[in-house]
C-alpha cells in the first residue's frame, strides 16, 4: 500500500493506492500520455509538449477535480499516475488557486 497526503488548501488528504494498480494500469497511463503529447492548457498557458513534470501537475489537476466531484475511482487513477512518474512523492500540494502550475510534490 502506497500513501499519499494530499493537501488542498487548508484541507488534507491521506490517500491510500494500492501498488498493484501503480503496476498494472500502464495502458491506462500510455492512453493519458497519449491525450498529453498533444499539448495541454495549463491555467492560462498552452504546453506545446509537457514535460514528465508537468504532466504530473495536469494529474494532479484532474486528481483536485476528482476529490471536488467525490469520484473516487479517477481519484485513485490519478494519484497511481503520479507515483508511476514520481514514485518517491508522499505529498501532493496542489494549488486551488486555479494556477496548475503551482502545484508541488514532496
């Protein structure tokens, strides 16, 4: 078990991933790649090629929209993507503000 702590604001999060969905959701993270190397709009800019940074950002964008909306299982999917990217992070910062780019990992 992999646990995160996700901080929103004033509010944190403590997420719990299993290691085996890290592991075997690689096609799931191939398909997100895929969706990014077209580019993203990331607040008020356009990322031509995000680098593996940024796209942890733009996942941790979707992640912050997931726990807004309660859908834990996109929730879950996005955390995993960024520990298979980062996978020494144990603390998501990610900033509400609107300003994906201000987002942190520790």
């Amino acid at each position: 078990m992999i646990e995160l702590n996700v901080i929103l604001g004033e509010n944190e999060y403590p997420l719990k991933i299993k290691e085996k969905i890290v592991t075997e959701a690689q096609s799931f993270f191939n398909q997100m790649d895929s969706d990014m190397d077209k580019g993203w709009q990331m607040s008020k800019s356009w990322v031509e090629n995000p680098s593996q940074f940024q796209r942890c950002q733009i996942a941790a964008d979707r992640l912050f929209t997931s726990i807004h909306l309660n859908k834990k299982e996109t929730a879950i999917m996005m955390a995993a993507y960024i520990i298979n990217q980062m996978p020494e992070v144990k603390v998501i910062d990610i900033d509400i503000s609107g300003n994906m780019e201000e987002t942190s990992f520790s």
